[in-house]
C-alpha cells in the first residue's frame, strides 16, 4: 500500500526555521527517521521510505505555499495514490502552539495552502494533521508572526512536537485514520485514588 505525506511550507533560506514551515520540519525528521534520502524533482523535493510493509513517498513542494495543490495533485496522479491516503500536514494558528490535530475533512481555515489544494483537487475531503502555532501576535501582524523565526522556548519543545506528529503519522499509514485521530489526543491523567478515611472512635 502506497501514502502520499506532504508537508506544507516555502523554499528558500529565508523561511527555514519558521513557523510557517512545520510541515517541512515534520517530514524532514520523517525522512531522517526512516532513513529516507531527498531528491529534487517535478513540483519539489520527493523522498521514498518504508514502514511496516507501507510504501511513503514524502513531498516537500517547491511552489510556494500558495500553490501547494499544483504538487499534490501531480504526485497524487503520478503515483496513483488514493486521496484517503494522502496526508497534508500543515501549521494552525487557530490551534495552540504544541497542539496537534488530525482530520479527515474540513474547511481550509483560512491556510492559503489548504486552500490551494482543495481548490486544485475540487474536495476537502482529504486528511490533514494540522500543528498548533498558536496565535501570539497583535492586531495586524499575523503574517509577521507566520513568517517569524520560533522563539527560544517553542525550539525547547519543538522536537518533541515533532516526534509525536512522526508516530501519527506512521500510526496514519499503518493502523488507519481514526486511530491516528485518537493518537493526537493526550490521554487524560489517572485520578488520584481517595485516600481511605480513618475510622471513626465511634465506629471502633
């Protein structure tokens, strides 16, 4: 079985380390996990990793992010891969930063590359992992703050982010989409058990 695993962002220098370019950073760690080497070629950088008997062709599209779905579409024809197996990661300002979320569906929430896509394969019906950067700018400054490099504390969490959107993803691949839904959701923490009430003088 064959996925189709890209991550959104922009080429070039200036847009590494952004926040605009997690999608990037997800299936760069990806690759490098999997052992996976990047080649240039039609509509970006295209790297083919395997995992559990799955074959993942990754994709970094080189057409800017607002022309994201000119690579999706292209290498969803090319390599004759179903849309349900087709993964978008992207980033999220609508979503805290460290908070991850998959779906299978949905509006493009005002992410020009999201909406790229769905306009070039004339759907929203196709599994994207969204990934919080939360939303800590002042008015008018939205796209200074996409476009802005992390700040020291989010690189301090960052890998770690990045590592659990790497095991839904092969979570994704393998045990299908509603478990990988239910993997970017933190278990709830154990009650604390009572502790047992002291009996009472006048229970003795």
């Amino acid at each position: 079985m064959k996925y189709l695993i890209i991550g959104l962002g922009n080429i070039g220098a200036t847009y590494e380390n952004t926040r605009h370019n997690i999608g990037f950073d997800v299936v760069d760690a990806l690759c490098k996990n999997l052992d996976g080497v990047w080649r240039s070629d039609h509509h970006g950088d295209r790297a083919e990793v395997k995992w559990k008997g799955r074959a993942l062709v990754l994709l970094k599209p080189d057409t800017y992010m607002n022309l994201s779905g000119k690579a999706v579409r292209y290498w969803l024809n090319k390599e004759k891969i179903q849309l349900e197996n087709c993964l978008v990661i992207c980033d999220d300002l609508n979503l805290d930063f460290g908070k991850i979320r998959l779906r299978p569906k949905g509006s493009d929430g005002g992410h020009n590359g999201l909406k790229s896509i769905q306009e070039l394969l004339g759907t929203d019906a196709y599994p994207r992992l969204r990934m919080g950067i939360g939303d800590n700018f002042s008015q008018g400054k939205q796209v200074n703050f996409v476009l802005g490099k992390w700040t020291e504390a989010e690189k301090a969490d960052l890998y770690h982010i990045v590592d659990r959107a790497i095991e839904v993803v092969k979570i994704f691949t393998t045990l299908g989409l509603e478990r990988a839904m239910n993997a970017t959701t933190p278990p709830r923490p154990k009650p604390e058990p009572k502790p047992n009430n002291p009996k009472k003088s006048s229970d003795l």
